[in-house]
C-alpha cells in the first residue's frame, strides 16, 4: 500500500465521520437528496444488482437496499466496511481498491462510484477505476460517477464567509491544478472540471455519457442562509433549481458535486489498461 492511500485510510478512520456527513450542513443534504433522485432515474428497476464501490459506510447501499435494490459494497476503508456490515439492513461489503476490485466481469447491472474518483489524484488511476467499474458492469448497464467540482471549495469558503487571501491564492491555483492540498483540512484529493470527467469517462469505454450538477446552482445560497429566518425557503428553491438546471451544460460546474452517468458498450469493446 502506497503512503498516499494509507494516509487516506487514516483520515476516514481516526479523523474524519463519513456517516455524520450526509445529515449535516445545507450542501450535503441537497447532495444525498439530489444524488438518490439520480440513481432512481439512472438505474434499473428494483431487483437489479448494483455494486457500491468506495460506498463508504453505507447511506447510499442502505437507501437502496431498502428500495428493493440487491447491493454490494467494497470500500478501501475497514472501518466504514465494518460499518456497512453492521448498519440496518446490513450490507453485503468487503475491502477493495476501486482500481482492483474482486467482482468477477459482467456481474452486476449498474456500478456506483460516489466516492473513489475524489480522491484518485492520477487521472492513469481514475480511468483504471471507471474501467474496472465498466469490466464488472454486464454491456448495456449503467456507470454512475461522482467528483467534485474544480469550483466547490473557493465557492463554499465564499458563502460561508471563510474566503480570505491565502484561501483565495488557492482558488487561483485550482483554475489550473485540480490536487488538493491535504495540509488545508481535507485528504489526498483531485477536483474535476466537467468536461473532464466526461472525457474519462469516454476514455475508459462509457458511452452516452451525461454529467449532472448534483446540488444545483444556488447551493451557495442555501448554506449562506443556514441559521437564518429564510433557510427553509432558500433551501428549498435551492432544491427546485437543482432539478431544474441538472444536466444544464453552463450551470453544471457550479455544483459541489458532479456525477457522470454513461454506459457499458453493448459489444463490450472496454480498454482495460493503459490510461488513454
């Protein structure tokens, strides 16, 4: 294990909740509401087999288990596999590596990665991923990719009031350099443009591919609103622009969080090495 990725393992493990995330502030409950709205559009009816990759402890896995969904997650986490074993209903979950995982080719309907791409900072990794998300995936079903937005940190640290000189000088930065700088508060991570990430995806074989801005153009808003007399009514516009402006090409990137939908070539003619 590189030090990088175990370095990712502690902060989830000894610094981070992953569980506590999806309840809290304005922008991740627009995220899980958003995000579950997209996989009921996205996925195959009730009864497919979708597995969770990077699924973390298991909110989505849960969400769609209790949908009727039959779902397995592998996680790099031990803790959030733990997690997700002993969550209600439990999960079927195991540890993997997104760009190494156990499946066997052409089992699953549709295959999630709502995790693993954030914090993949080599592009030859992210395609590696998406490829062996495509390789377990039988042709014709669904890739549903998450990243986050180039613009999600300069535009949170903005409404939030947090934006200052040295913030700002790395907003600058990320105009050109998409890495997170894990000494700020966050781990090893990569932001994506929106075209990016739909380019990686055609690369690794997905076709049809369509990127979606998860939380919506006014998510700024609502968290600028938090605690105030009109949180519930920004949250809520918020909300209907989300849906609203969710696969708009100019208003995409301004989400927190993109997710990327294609699917696996009828034919599967899938590259699964090399990074493109």
């Amino acid at each position: 294990m590189d030090l990088q990725t175990s370095e990712i393992i502690d902060y989830y493990t000894l610094h981070y909740r992953e569980d506590h995330r999806l309840a809290g502030r304005p922008q991740a409950r627009l995220e899980w509401i958003r995000t579950m709205e997209c996989l009921r559009d996205l996925l195959p009816g009730p009864g497919a087999r979708v597995l969770d990759i990077g699924g973390g402890p298991g909110e989505y896995a849960r969400a769609l288990a209790a949908a009727g969904y039959q779902v397995r997650l592998v996680d790099l986490v031990p803790a959030h596999v733990a997690q997700a074993r002993a969550g209600q209903p439990p999960i079927e979950a195991e540890v993997a590596d997104a760009r190494s995982l156990p499946d066997a080719t052409d089992t699953h309907d549709a295959a999630l990665l709502l995790g693993p791409l954030y914090h993949l900072v080599r592009r030859a990794d992210r395609i590696r991923a998406l490829r062996e998300a495509a390789r377990v995936t039988r042709p014709g079903g669904r890739v549903v990719a998450a990243a986050i937005s180039r613009f999600a940190k300069p535009l949170d640290f903005a409404a939030t009031g947090r934006l200052d000189e040295t913030t700002l000088a790395e907003a600058r930065t990320l105009l050109t350099d998409g890495t997170n700088d894990p000494t700020t508060g966050f781990t090893h991570a990569y932001f994506h443009r929106a075209e990016e990430i739909a380019d990686e995806c055609l690369v690794a074989g997905l076709t049809d591919v369509v990127v979606h801005g998860v939380e919506g153009p006014a998510w700024t808003a609502a968290e600028a609103a938090a605690g105030g007399p009109a949180q519930d009514v920004v949250f809520a516009g918020a909300l209907h622009l989300a849906r609203l402006y969710s696969s708009e090409p100019a208003l995409v990137a301004t989400s927190a969080h993109l997710l990327a939908a294609g699917r696996v070539p009828a034919v599967a003619a899938v590259r699964r090495s090399g990074d493109g």
